[in-house]
C-alpha cells in the first residue's frame, strides 16, 4: 500500500503540475487561444504517460527482480513482499497508461477540430492571424495544420499523429488481450499481442519529434502579448509588437524510456542465453489426472525452495514460454516441474511425451530461470502455513521436500519448527503424485520423534454418489481410501475462521508465514483472516500473507 501511495502521488504531482505549467504559462498563451483548456488536458497526460512507460517494462524485468530480491534477504520482509506484487503492479501501470492514453487522445482531437477550425477563420481574428503565420523569413508558424490539409490528412501524414495512430491501436489490442477470460482461454492470443509492446515502445520514442504542440519564443525587441494580442494587423508593423515567434518543445519521452528498455534487452539477451544452454532429461512421468512430471538436468542450475521457471519447447512454438514452479528440493541432483494439462501448450507437450519410445530424451526444452517467489521466505518463519489449490500445490512439493532432506541430514540452520499444509482438490486423482512424498513424511517424522512437526489436512472439494458410497463402506479403515495416508481427507472446503484460530492458540507468541499458491478468491479470504487473527501485541502471534505470483 505504501508503493501505491508512492506512485499515485507522483501520478497526481505530475498531472497537476504540467497541467497548470501549460494552462498559466505565459509561453502558452497564443497556443491557449487557438486551444483553450484543452492544451493542458492533452499534456498533463502526457507527462503522467511518460512516467509510466517508465516503470511499465520493470515488473517484467524477472533477472533484475530476482537480483534486487537477493540483495534484499538481508532487510525486512516488507520489501521482499513488495517485489513478489510485481505482476500486480505492471497491471496497475498499465490501467494507468490506458486511462491516461483515453484522456490524451480526446484532447488532442479536439486540438486537431480547433486547429482545423481556426484555419478555416471560424474564430476571432486573433485565431485566424495566428493561424496564417507562414514558416518563412523571420516568422515561425503556430498552427500545424496548413492551408491544403484536413484533420484527417493531418492525422496520418504527420509523425505525431500517424505514431499516436500506432501506439493506441497497440495499446488496445495489448489491454483487450490481457483480460482474464481471454489469458487463461487462449493464451496464445495473449503472448503474441502483448509482444506488439515493441510497436508501442518504437512508435512512443518518435511521437513527439513532430513538435506538434508550440510555445512562443523570447524576440528582440520583445513581443508582449497583453499589448499585442488586440493589434494582430500591426505586427511586424511597430517595433512594440515584432512578429511572434513559436517552436515546438524539445521531445522528452525518449529520456524517459531508455533507461528501462536498455535493461528490457540485456533481459531478453540473458535469456536467449540460457535457452541455447543444452537441457536434458533425467526422467519423465505421466502422473494420474493427466500431470506430466519432467525431471530435468543444465549444467550450473541451482534453485531455492519454491523458486519457478520458464520452459520454451521450440517444437511447439519458437516463441511462447510458460512458468512452472519447481517441485523438487534444492537439495536434489535435478530439478523437476510438475505440468497439468491446462490449454493448448500443455497438451500439445504431454501428446508429444506420450508419444515417445520407452527410455527415449523428450523435446528440445529451453530453459530460463530460476526466479524467485514468496515461497521462498517460508523458511524466515517459525510457524507456516502453506495452502495449496490444485495444481497450486507445487511450490509446497519443494519446501516439504526439502524439509525431509533438512531433517535427513540435520540441518542446524533451520528454523521451522511447525507447518500447517492444506491442500484442497477437485477430484480424487489429483491426490495420487503428492500422497507419496506426503507419506514418506508422515514416515519421517514419526520415526524422528517428531509427529506434530507437520500437520496437513487434505480436502476435496468434489465428489460423487459412489465415491460417497465407497467412503462409508471404508469409514473405520486406519488410512484414507482416497491418498492411503492416516490423515483423513475431509470432504468440502476448510473453515479458515478455525484453522486460523486454531494456530493462533497453539503457536501464541509466534510469527506465523501464511503462503498460498491459488486462485485470487482465495487470496482475498486468506488475507483477511490474516489481518483479522493477528493480535496488536507484538509480542504475540502475528500472520503475514505472502501470494505465488506468476
């Protein structure tokens, strides 16, 4: 929240002040005449525009977040937790661009319907003799449009209005594009327009070399403009009022941006390198519920727990890369993804592995990566609570991993001594790829002595009439029908209000991390219970929300 407070207030002291620098301006004056209030109104956005197409490219930037999220495990969480909203916070950017974008375009077309209109001598004198200001000799022209052209005409020969063209035929295919229904239904769509962000970058560089928009310049003798504006006939006339003379400003937008897209393409190039690094495979899985699992080997990779990466397969497509996040444990030889069949990527990835002769290397797969996530703060905390939905539960696959080998080799420096792991599903296959690990766990830490270590409490969220028969039938079995494990599944979705109660009462004066890889309708309820069931006590227990971000 203090981010946005940060960055709406730039947005605000931006917008305010260019608006006033071009409504008060002296410079301006003639310019105000011919345009009214609408001059401000177009380049008020503009400043803000400049801003944000600063910071757009940013939050994409994933080698520079994962280096500054480095450089920060030494500061407090807060600052970690601002650079895992990133995602969030490239969207709200790019609200902004759109809205200023709307706001700069209207005005500017009805500059372009005053300007036409001024021309055409349907205003006062003053309008029509500013207008006939010739570029030639020692006089400098006001109006950009000329005597031959139309609005229409001048729209798409000038640089300014054939780029602004551009960029909004952009900028509304990359927004329209982006909206949830079309990015999770047809992904493609929204990864191959997205990439038009080039176009909008190259077209918003030479936007302003046209100077459309002028000032009035120092003259000697001077022009003074509360004398002269009533005495147009007169100018160049009397030595009180020389011919006004106007140029455009200097274009600005280019200083603003070039920072951010030189680092865009030293990204770009660190990640063609690491696709051209050789992958190869260690061992592929087909898991129930149609769950590839790709173990994976690329000499000097190393990962964190919950960490993600991205995997481009150029048979499928030279150009599409997809997140994963890693389910095997830092501590392995290998780095493993676990990949549900979630659109047209995926399944073309899981036919072509069902194709493939028994002990045969899949497809050239490029890798980039690792990056780092919240999840990988859940070892900062005494007390966790990991919550997966789905396929979600992938990051937890890691940390519980990793947790085994920690206890396997006794590791001193971990500081966990509790964890709370929810997983809720659909369907019962969904359980089958993770009860292994989970059993192999429960294994463990019993035989350690440590049985309260890890409490997990799995919950399918949808049955039918003869699962619910076949339950009833195993009812007093001493392990679950559906996972084989000696927890319980529970049947419907969790009552957060007392699984949170209940960590609060049995961890009273701990820092409890509460970690969840899912949907956002999830994410609103859980950081609800976070903010309602930590106490003003520092002293006592407090929950700190951390979201998977992709």
């Amino acid at each position: 929240r203090a981010a946005f407070v940060v960055w709406m207030g730039i947005n605000i002291f931006l917008f305010v002040w260019f608006y006033f620098f071009y409504d008060l301006g002296d410079q301006f004056f003639y310019t105000r005449h011919l345009l009214g209030s609408a001059l401000a109104w177009a380049r008020a956005p503009a400043a803000v525009l400049n801003f944000n197409c600063m910071l757009i490219l940013l939050p994409v930037c994933r080698n520079l977040l994962s280096l500054l999220r480095g450089s920060f495990m030494c500061c407090g969480r807060t600052m970690r937790k601002q650079l895992d909203k990133n995602l969030s916070f490239h969207k709200l950017v790019a609200y902004m661009i759109g809205l200023m974008t709307a706001v700069h375009m209207i005005a500017h077309l009805l500059n372009v319907e005053w300007y036409n209109n001024s021309r055409r001598g349907v205003y006062d004198g003053l309008s029509t003799a500013l207008s006939n200001l010739e570029d030639a000799g020692n006089t400098t022209y006001l109006n950009p449009i000329r005597s031959t052209d139309t609005p229409t005409y001048f729209v798409f020969t000038t640089i300014a209005g054939l780029t602004g063209v551009i960029i909004t035929l952009a900028l509304i295919l990359i927004i329209t594009s982006s909206m949830e229904v079309i990015r999770r239904s047809y992904f493609e769509v929204f990864w191959y327009t997205h990439h038009l962000f080039i176009i909008f970058f190259a077209g918003l560089v030479f936007h302003g070399a046209g100077r459309i928009v002028r000032s009035q310049q120092t003259t000697d003798p001077p022009h003074n403009f509360t004398f002269c504006k009533d005495r147009f006939e007169e100018w160049g006339r009397i030595p009180e009022c020389p011919v006004p003379q106007f140029a455009g400003g200097f274009p600005q937008t280019w200083m603003w941006v070039i920072g951010p897209m030189i680092l865009y393409v030293f990204e770009r190039l660190l990640r063609f390198i690491r696709y051209t690094q050789k992958v190869t495979y260690r061992k592929i899985v087909i898991r129930p519920s149609k769950v590839l699992e790709l173990q994976l080997v690329k000499s000097g990779f190393k990962m964190e727990v919950g960490q993600y990466v991205f995997l481009n397969c150029p048979a499928i497509s030279q150009l599409e890369w997809h997140p994963f996040t890693m389910t095997s444990a830092p501590e392995e030889d290998f780095f493993s993804v676990h990949i549900r069949s979630a659109g047209d990527w995926t399944q073309k990835l899981i036919n072509m592995v069902e194709e493939l002769p028994e002990g045969a290397q899949g497809p050239k797969m490029g890798v980039d990566g690792p990056f780092g996530t919240a999840s990988e703060d859940v070892f900062d905390y005494e007390v966790s609570m990991l919550v997966g939905a789905g396929i979600g539960v992938t990051p937890f696959a890691s940390i519980l991993k990793s947790i085994w080998y920690k206890f396997k080799d006794s590791n001193p420096k971990l500081r966990t001594r509790k964890i709370y792991f929810y997983w809720l599903c659909r369907e019962t296959h969904a359980f089958e790829w993770f009860a292994d690990l989970l059993q192999v766990l429960e294994r463990e830490m019993e035989e350690r002595g440590m049985g309260d270590f890890l409490t997990y409490k799995l919950y399918l969220t949808g049955w039918d009439q003869s699962h619910t028969a076949h339950v009833m039938v195993h009812f007093d079995a001493d392990t679950d029908v559906v996972t084989g494990l000696k927890q319980k599944t529970h049947y419907g979705r969790p009552n957060w209000d007392k699984e949170f109660e209940q960590v609060r009462k049995e961890n009273p004066t701990s820092v409890v991390g509460t970690f969840l890889c899912g949907p956002a309708a999830l994410a609103k309820v859980l950081e609800k219970k976070c903010a309602k069931y930590s106490d003003v006590d520092p002293r006592k227990t407090k929950f700190y929300f951390n979201k998977e971000n992709f």
